[in-house]
C-alpha cells in the first residue's frame, strides 16, 4: 500500500509570519516605551526594539514568501543531504495532544497541591504509560510497578538526597 | 592546572566514574532514535547543580561523546540512526552487518569513532590556544560582531530555512530580555508578572525546546516496527592492518570532521555526510558504497566523532556555541558561575584543561564500553517508545522545578516545549534559537557598552580591523542565500 505524501497547507506559514510580526510589534512598542538612562545613549529598550524591527521585517518576509510562493532567503544550503523530508505518513496530532494535556493537568494538580508529588508523579506515569502502551494484564502490571518505582525514585533523589522541598 | 594534571584530576575514582556514567548513559541514548546526546546533557543540567563545576563539565562531556557515538549501533545493527549524525553510517553498516559481518561493522565504527575522537583531540589542544590568545584582543565591538556572526552563520548554515533560522535566533535573543536590565536596573518586558523580574532562566527553556519539544515530536512519529540483525562479537577488534589499510580514509574524515565542528551549526551530521561523499568521490571502489562498504563506514564514523573536538574549540575560546549540545555545555558553565566568552580561556584553565582532557578519556572510555556491551546496549531498544518518553517528560518537569523550587518555571517549560514544537512544525530550526538564547545578553551587554565607548558611534564597528572582518564575513553570509537564490533563478529562466 502507497501511502501519498502530506501536503502542506500555507495556514502554517501565515500563522507564523502573523505571530512573528506581533511578537516584533510588541518589542518595539514596549522597547520603545523604556526610557534610556543618562549613561546609557542606547538604554534597556533600544535592543529589543531593534530586534521586533528584524522580527516584523522578517516576518514580511515568509509572508511574502508564502503568498508569492516565491523562495526568499531558503537558497542558503552549502551543505545538502540533511534536507526536510516531506513526510508521507500522516503524524499522530492526537497523541501527542493528550500527552500534552495530561502534562499540563499534572503540572496543575501539582500547583493547586491538591495530591502530593508522590501521588501526582504516580498517577500520571501510571496513565500516561496505560494511555500509550498495552492495556492487557501484562502492560497494567509493568505500567503499575513502573510507575511506582519511578516516582519513589524521584521522590528519594531529589527530596531525601538532594533536600528540595517537592509540592 | 596543567593539562597532564588535568588528566590526573580526571583519572581519579569519582571523576573518572562521572565520566565513565555519562559516556555510557550518552552512549545508551544516542543508541536509541528519539533521544538525542544533547537532550541527555539538559535533562541532567538540574543533577550538576549538586556537583563541582569539574565534575559536571566532566559528566557532560561524556554525555556528548557517547551521545555521537552511540547511534552507530543501532545504525549498523537496525539501520536505525540513533543519532542524526549516523545516518550515513546505515548505509554501510546495515548491510555489511545483514552480510554476516556485523562484528566487524561494529568494530569499523567504533575504531573510526576514537580515531576521529582523538584527531579532533589533537586539534583541540593544538588550535584553542592560538584561537584564545586572538580573542584576547577582543572588545565590546568584536564581541559583538563576533556574535552577529554566529547567529547569521548558524541560520545559513543549519537545516530549514535561512529567513526563519534568523527568526528563531532573534527570538532567542528575545527570550533574554525580559526582567531587570543588568545596566540600569530598569524592569523591561515583565508586563506585570512578577516572576519574571528574574527573567526566564534558561534551564526550564532548553528543557522545554529541545527535549519537551523533541519528545512530543517522537510521539507524533507513526510507530515502526525495528528488524535487529543477530550479532555476536567476532571481528569487533579490528587489526592493525585495517588501521593501516583505512589510515588515510580516516585522517581525511577526521580532518573533515573537525573543520566541519569548527565552523557554528554545521555539526556532525553535516561533517559525516561531507566525509562520506569524499570518501567516495576518492574511492577506487565506489560502486561499494551503500552495500556494506568498509570505507563508508569509517568516513562517516570518523568525520562525526572529529567534529566533538572540533566544535569544542570555539566554545572554550570564544564562548561560541555551534549548536544545542555547546549551548547546553555553555550553560552548564553559567550555572557554575563560569563566564563563557574570549576571556574564559586565559581566566579558567583548571576547566578549560578538564574539559579536554576527559574529551580525550571519554573516548577511550566509549571504545572499551561499546566493544564490551554494545550488542547488550542494542536490546534496549526493545523498551517501548512510550516508557522513555514518559521517564523523559517526569524528569523535564521535576529538572525544571529543582531549578529554584517554583512551579513557574516548570509552565515556563511547558510553554517553551509548544513553542519547539511549532518552530519545527514551520519549519525553523531550533539551533539558531540555541544560539541566540545563549548569546544575545552577551550581544546586548557588548553593543551597549561599545555604544558607551564610542558615544553613540557605530564608526568603531567598521574603523578597528577585527570587527570590520568579522562584519564583512557576516554581510557575506547574509547575502548569500539570496545571491544564490538570484543565481539560481537565471539559471532557470535561460535554460
């Protein structure tokens, strides 16, 4: 079975010029709004401003580049062989996004202190490896004590051995 | 310190235990596709906290020699690359392995990989004190055009786009700004959040880029089943002769490998395929290569292991990082209090002959554990892709909480993981956002105090001889891909 290459869309690279053309925005009305001090001809904002400048120009570029589909600045390869391959599988977004998720309800549960690190660090191994790997009696067992063992290990290291206070 | 103390100091039993750990663990990592030497060295940034600055230089060392080292095993026995930086060695290797001689394709790659170790040694010793005693005669204004020149060159240079390799670089330098200017005292880029008054510091954001980033890349990648070829040891040791017969292949490679480190973001994986296409180009036989060629496995091995030296040399004195793995090195030295820049040479010899002198031991260290274990290192790839991302994901949040005890930089690490990921999916290469990271408070820091200097004057730039050529060079980097891309156009069009 053939699988047929991803083509990639132009959403991407507009989203991208967008964002970069905002974050060089930013820099220059923030770095703009710093006053330089009486030793200093440039001051604390001249060097963020100067770099939203690059950022906004730069992103004018891939914008450009992108509704044209003209090549600009992508000639520079002296080197060849370690060029983006164009992907003919599709990726698995969800995956990785349920990962990210549960990362961040980690990260959350940690913060509001509603189990401690023990806990936290256990549950999520424990879901996480169930989530990804086998879910028989086998892989629930390997991912059980794994995650035990894991999270007591890190528990020691760092609270016992390394005296850091863990939420 | 002199150097041979150094060895000394190295050679003691907790020393040399460090380092013998962290080529094996670099070695065990490397080996295994997804996980990378560098992104080894930034999980254990947080564990170095707690060790002399010694001994954590000696225990990334390790790391980064075994990382480039280890992913000739699953390259030769899988035709998996371990490492990006092997890939050239799957061509030979695999089928020279597939061909009954997987002893002896290990052998070639592990002899090539210390041969090419310790060429880039040799340059590293002979040409960083020439190098360091030239940056001496630096000032503000030839640090900062030093340091536009590597984040141009890095863009031109490293994989992706070179309009969005200088994106990530100038957002890296960004990611500096926020907090208290060191000049003044003045707040800047807070917008009110107080735990920024301290900046971003850069552990939770290399964590976050480059291994948070890299693991929910591998996620992403659809699963693959893996064919092992069955291996035993015979003909891992190769003979003298075969020294002999592959010398001149190696001493090319190597040479390749380390001019190829030296230069900012070309890397070992660029220096191993530049290596194997001379190779063979030069070769008698070429029509072997891709079938088990003996000659391809050692270019390719040499020229990768080469470029670990090489890329060294600008690192220890000029401050200049050629890519991730130099950036996670150069902050381990921050985290020590260790000022990178053209004085860290001349002010810090005890590390700067440490750090050479386990890059020599490391080798010898990756040659005896990949002839021992590398056929036991092989089976770990049989551990789910799923258990080494969640191990890789615990130790990213628990290294980035150890830092200074607060879950801000932990969100900050999550933050910077999606924004990794997004780079990579733009396709914008991470290394320059490495490097601007790394050097754009060091950038900013020198530009004002040149501007300080000359009162506003921007004439010093082009009127002292070494800032002119390094803004030359950077002016020629710059123009480029766009010369070419003109070049290239005409050609088009007349046919």
């Amino acid at each position: 079975m053939s699988m047929k290459p991803v083509l990639r869309t132009k959403g991407p690279d507009i989203a991208f010029g967008i964002v970069v053309m905002a974050l060089g925005a930013v820099s220059i009305v923030e770095g703009l709004s710093i006053r330089p001090s009486r030793f200093d001809p440039l001051g604390p904002g001249a060097v963020p401003a100067m770099i939203g400048v690059a950022l906004c120009i730069l992103a004018g570029a891939v914008l450009l580049s992108t509704a044209t589909s003209l090549r600009i600045g992508d000639g520079a390869r002296l080197f060849t062989g370690l060029e983006d391959e164009a992907g003919s599988e599709p990726l698995l977004w969800q995956r990785a996004l349920a990962v990210f998720v549960t990362t961040l309800a980690y990260v959350a549960v940690l913060e509001l202190r509603l189990v401690g690190y023990l806990g936290a660090t256990f549950a999520y191994t424990a879901f996480l490896l169930l989530v990804l790997g086998r879910r028989d009696a086998r892989g629930t067992a390997i991912a059980l004590v794994t995650a035990a063992v894991t999270a007591g290990l890190l528990d020691t290291i760092f609270r016992r051995l390394l005296s850091i206070d863990l939420p | 310190m002199s150097l041979a103390e150094a060895f000394i100091a190295v050679l003691q039993p907790l020393p040399f235990w460090v380092l013998s750990l962290g080529v094996l663990l670099g070695i065990i990592v490397g080996a295994l596709p997804g996980m990378t030497g560098g992104m080894l060295m930034a999980l254990a940034l947080p564990f170095t906290y707690y060790m002399t600055d010694a001994n954590a230089i000696t225990l990334l060392i390790g790391m980064y020699v075994g990382g480039i080292s280890g992913g000739l095993i699953t390259a030769t026995l899988m035709r998996i690359p371990g490492e990006p930086s092997s890939v050239m060695t799957t061509l030979d290797g695999y089928p020279l392995a597939r061909a009954g001689q997987p002893g002896r394709a290990l052998g070639l790659g592990i002899s090539a990989s210390v041969v090419g170790g310790g060429l880039s040694w040799i340059a590293l010793v002979l040409l960083s004190p020439p190098l360091a005693k030239l940056g001496l005669q630096f000032g503000p204004f030839e640090n900062f055009a030093l340091a536009l020149l590597a984040l141009v060159m890095i863009s031109s240079l490293s994989r992706g786009s070179f309009v969005r390799g200088l994106i990530a670089g100038l957002l890296g330098m960004l990611v500096g700004v926020p907090g208290v200017d060191e000049s003044s005292g003045t707040m800047r880029f807070t917008f009110g959040i107080d735990a920024l008054a301290g900046g971003f510091n850069l552990l939770p954001v290399i964590l976050g880029i480059f291994a948070l980033s890299q693991v929910f890349a591998d996620l992403m990648a659809p699963d693959k089943p893996a064919m092992r070829v069955a291996a035993d040891r015979r003909g891992i040791l190769i003979s003298l002769r075969d020294y002999v017969d592959h010398g001149w292949n190696m001493l090319r490679s190597g040479l390749i490998g380390i001019f190829m480190g030296i230069m900012p973001g070309v890397g070992a994986s660029i220096g191993s395929i530049a290596a194997y296409t001379t190779a063979r180009n030069l070769s008698k036989t070429p029509e072997k290569f891709g079938k088990g060629s003996e000659e391809g496995i050692v270019a390719s091995e040499t020229a990768n292991n080469a470029t670990s030296g090489g890329t060294l040399i600008p690192v220890i004195t000029l401050g200049l990082p050629g890519g991730f793995t130099d950036a996670v090195l150069l902050a381990a030295l921050m985290i020590h209090n260790l000022q990178p820049g053209p004085h860290f040479f001349a002010n810090n010899t005890r590390i700067v002959h440490t750090i050479m002198a386990s890059h020599l031991l490391a080798h010898v260290v990756m040659f005896a554990i990949m002839v021992v274990a590398s056929l036991w290192i092989v089976r770990l790839m049989e551990i789910p892709k799923q258990y080494i991302a969640t191990m890789v994901l615990v130790l990213c949040v628990i290294g980035a909480f150890a830092l200074n005890g607060r879950l801000f930089d932990v969100w900050v690490m999550l933050a910077f993981g999606a924004v990794g990921l997004a780079l990579e999916y733009v396709r914008a290469p991470l290394a320059p956002f490495a490097i601007g990271l790394i050097l754009g408070p060091m950038a900013e820091g020198q530009f004002r105090s040149a501007m300080m200097m000359s009162e506003g004057s921007l004439a010093p730039l082009v009127t002292r001889p070494i800032s002119l050529t390094l803004l030359i060079a950077t002016l020629a980097l710059f123009a480029w891909p766009f010369w070419r891309e003109r070049h290239l156009r005409r050609a088009k069009i007349t046919g």
